[in-house]
C-alpha cells in the first residue's frame, strides 16, 4: 500500500522561516532511514502557500486565488510518500519522524488509491491507459 504522509503548516513555515540545521539533519537521518527500509517513494518540503495559488472549479469555469491560502493549520508544508504493508506501519514510521515544527505540529496519513480500488469502472482501456502513464512517468523522471 502507499500512503501521502503530509507534513502540515504552521504560522512559521508559511512566514518563510526555514527549519533549524538541526531540524534538517534530524530529517535527513530518518529520510535515510526511510529510505534504507525501502519505505520512502518520494518526500519533499513546500514552499508557503504565499508562492502558491489555488485554482476553484465551478462546472466550466476556473477561478484563480493568488496565495497566501489561508489558516495555516489547514496548509501542507511538506509531504512523504511511502510504501508500507498497513495504516498501522506508516503511523509507526511517523511516531519515529523528528517533531518538523518548533513547537505543537500534526503529521496526517492518507493512503493512496491504487488501480484495483476502482473495480469495474476501470475498464480494461482506462487500466492499460494508466500503466502507460505511469511507465511514461517514469522514463521522464530524472536521474
């Protein structure tokens, strides 16, 4: 199974402040970790919403809001995805993950959709359409 571990923000990460050296040496040794259990599939960190915009769909028509988005605690300032046999590994994996704020933070789990989810909407088209997708994907993925 694969789960998006998101990171969320706090009113420090979207004023800009960056992680302590500390912090990011701490990361990386549990990055390493990660990635040595063959756990981590990708991870990075998000620059503030400020950077950002958000796009609202309405039917046909896009309407675009320029950051800042908002609440901090409702933004994601980074994000892992990983590879884990339960719900249950992943949250063991993020007990052990480095406080990633200064002071009271969350970390939230969402497990990501997998082809076999969709059952028969997913028809045989659309499933060979996506693993061409993704082997596209990833003969474009940088070395």
């Amino acid at each position: 199974m694969r789960f998006m571990v998101l990171i969320k923000a706090d009113r420090d990460s979207e004023a800009g402040v960056m992680p302590s050296e500390q912090l990011l040496a701490e990361m990386g040794r549990f990055n390493e970790e990660l990635v040595a259990a063959g756990v981590m599939l990708a991870g990075e960190g998000l620059h503030p919403s400020a950077k950002g915009a958000r796009v609202l769909f309405d039917g046909t028509r896009r309407q675009v809001e320029p950051g800042p988005l908002g609440d901090p605690d409702h933004l994601i300032a980074g994000f892992w995805i990983w590879s884990c046999a339960s719900l249950d590994e992943a949250i063991d994996w993020v007990r052990r993950c480095p406080n990633p704020m200064q002071g009271r933070s969350w970390v939230e789990i969402r497990q990501i959709f997998e082809a076999e989810d969709f059952g028969a909407a997913l028809t045989p088209e659309l499933r060979e359409q996506e693993e061409r997708l993704r082997t596209a994907v990833e003969l474009n993925r940088p070395a």
